[in-house]
C-alpha cells in the first residue's frame, strides 16, 4: 500500500476569502507559497492558535487546492474557530501539509465510496476531486465516485460541495436527502450492491465510522476511516495523539490520519 508524506513547511497564510456555506461552516481559502500539488487528499493543515489563551495548534484537512492556495472548511465549535470564521485578508501561522495522505492510490475498485457525516465530509471533498479528475482522463481503471453526506438538517448542508449528480444526502429530521442516519442509507446501498468492487473511505463521529466499518467487513470491502484525536504538536514528536492499534501505537498527526479500518481498535479513541 502506497502512503504519501511530505516536508512539513510553515509560513504566514493569507485568508484570501471566508465564506459562511451553511449553519456555522465557513470554507477558508489561504494563500500557500509552494506547489499545492504537494497535498494528498487525508493530509491536513496546523494553524497556530489564534485565541490568546490557546496553547496548541489547531488542525484541520485540506478539502481543495487551487494554484497558490488551499481552502479548508470548518465548523464553528469553539474560540478558535469562531475567530477564524471572522477573519479576512489577515495574516495566519500555518504549517503542513502534515500527515500521510491519500492511501489508495494503488487500489483498483469499480466504485469509490465517500462517506461523510457532518464535517468530517472536508477531507472527502479534495478525495472526490482527484478520484473524480482520475476517472475522467480514463488512466486508472476505477469506476466512479459516490458520496454520502449526512448532517442533523438540511441547514448544517454544504450544497456546494458537490456536483449534483455524485452525491447522496441524508438528515437526521428527515429535512432533506434520505430521511436518517447516513449509516441507515450506506446499508441501504451497500446490500443492492452484488458484484461490483466497492472501496470505502469515511469521515465523521466515531460512533458512524465504527459502523461503517463493521459493515465493511462483514461484506469483504476495504475500508479506510480518517481519524481525529486532540493533538498537540500534529507533527509526530509529542506523541499526545498516540493511540493503540492492532499493529501497535500510532500517532494520528504523523502514521495517519487515514487508516485501513481494519488496523482500528475503536474502544481505545477517545
Ligand atoms: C486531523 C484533524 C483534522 C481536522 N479537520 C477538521 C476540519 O477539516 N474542519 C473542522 O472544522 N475541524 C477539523 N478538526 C477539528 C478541529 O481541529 C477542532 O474543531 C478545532 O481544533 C477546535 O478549536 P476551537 O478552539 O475552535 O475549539 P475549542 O475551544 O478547542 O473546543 C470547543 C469544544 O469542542 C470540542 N472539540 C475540540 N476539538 C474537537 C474535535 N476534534 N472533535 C470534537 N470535538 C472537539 C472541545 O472539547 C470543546 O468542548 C480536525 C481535527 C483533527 C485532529
Ligand atoms: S500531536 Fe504530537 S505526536 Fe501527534
């Protein structure tokens, strides 16, 4: 299996455009001084804290790139976050690309599954960009791509995420998409599902991708989870986001944070 991994860099990121897409999530565009190339999709970015009584860096994935810049998305959950959603044109600490990226760019499968709950759908939107752009100059032999998106309510939905057509959405109050859990319609798709080679990576609550997982075993799918922890140094040397695994301790900032969900032992996340 083929991990992609990078030079860490840091520099001073300017916010080229902060633009709220749904209920408290903002996609933030910042200005990157080398060749955005350099990013695979799973790889995310530290930002220095913000708020003065933050110690720690905050992490967040990459969800697209463009020529000199990448964007994040993020959801609006604390004093960092908050601060960041306000800000435009101002100068910000960041470093990366940290972690390893895009772990199946060896695997040949007729249908790419991304399975987003809630924000954890903003590391999947940079994978549907360079699977979909693969699919399209016919070179790789993998079929295409779907995603799942869930959220509580059409309200926490990013509709600009995604073209029409590749994307299935779920809400927990039935207000828009399938009606549910994002698990509930995965099942639903995944047992109509006979012959075709299915391979899944997901993003979300612990509790979602644990079930994504199990099902993906059950029915002989590969299946790859990109993990969150609280963390530290988000570059390997503190080992604050170590966690144990079937082949040993991990750091989720610097050996993942994708992950064959095989290698997860779920009671051990936080
Ligand atoms: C590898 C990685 C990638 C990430 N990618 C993204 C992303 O693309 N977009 C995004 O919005 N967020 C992402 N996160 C989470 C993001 O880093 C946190 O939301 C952020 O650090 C919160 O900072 P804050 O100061 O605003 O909130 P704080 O004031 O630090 O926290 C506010 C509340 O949220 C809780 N909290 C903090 N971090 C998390 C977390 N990771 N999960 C659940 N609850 C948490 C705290 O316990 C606290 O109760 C990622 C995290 C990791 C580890
Ligand atoms: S956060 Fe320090 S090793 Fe991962």
């Amino acid at each position: 299996m083929k991990m992609t991994e990078e030079i860490m860099e840091v520099w001073s990121g300017e916010i080229l455009k902060n633009l709220q897409r749904a209920t408290d999530i903002f996609e933030v565009e910042i200005s990157c001084p080398f060749d955005t190339k350099r990013f695979s999709p799973g790889q995310f970015v530290s930002i220095a804290p913000l708020a003065q009584e933050s110690v720690m860096s905050r992490p967040f994935s990459i969800s697209s790139v463009h020529d000199s810049s990448f964007s994040i998305l993020i959801k609006t959950i604390g004093k960092n976050t908050d601060l960041l959603s306000e800000m435009q044109k101002e100068q910000i600490k960041v470093w990366g690309p940290c972690g390893k990226g895009n772990p199946i760019t060896d695997l040949r499968f007729d249908e790419l599954w991304l399975i987003g709950g809630g924000i954890g759908i903003a590391p999947l939107v940079f994978f549907n960009k360079v699977f979909s752009d693969y699919e399209k100059e016919c070179r790789s032999g993998r079929g295409r791509v779907r995603v799942f998106y869930g959220s509580q309510s059409e309200e926490d939905l990013d509709f600009n995420l995604f073209p029409a057509d590749s994307v299935e959405y779920s809400t927990d109050d039935g207000t828009f998409g399938s009606p549910g859990k994002i698990t509930e319609l995965f099942i639903k798709e995944i047992e109509m599902i006979r012959s075709k080679k299915i391979t899944v990576v997901t993003c979300g609550p612990n509790i979602m991708m644990r079930q994504i997982a199990r099902i993906c075993k059950h029915r002989d799918v590969p299946c790859f989870v990109i993990l969150e922890q609280p963390m530290a140094c988000g570059t390997g040397i503190c080992l604050g986001c170590s966690v144990k695994m079937k082949s040993g301790m991990k750091r989720i900032c610097k050996d993942g944070p994708v992950f064959p969900a095989e290698e997860v032992i779920w009671d051990e996340l936080t």
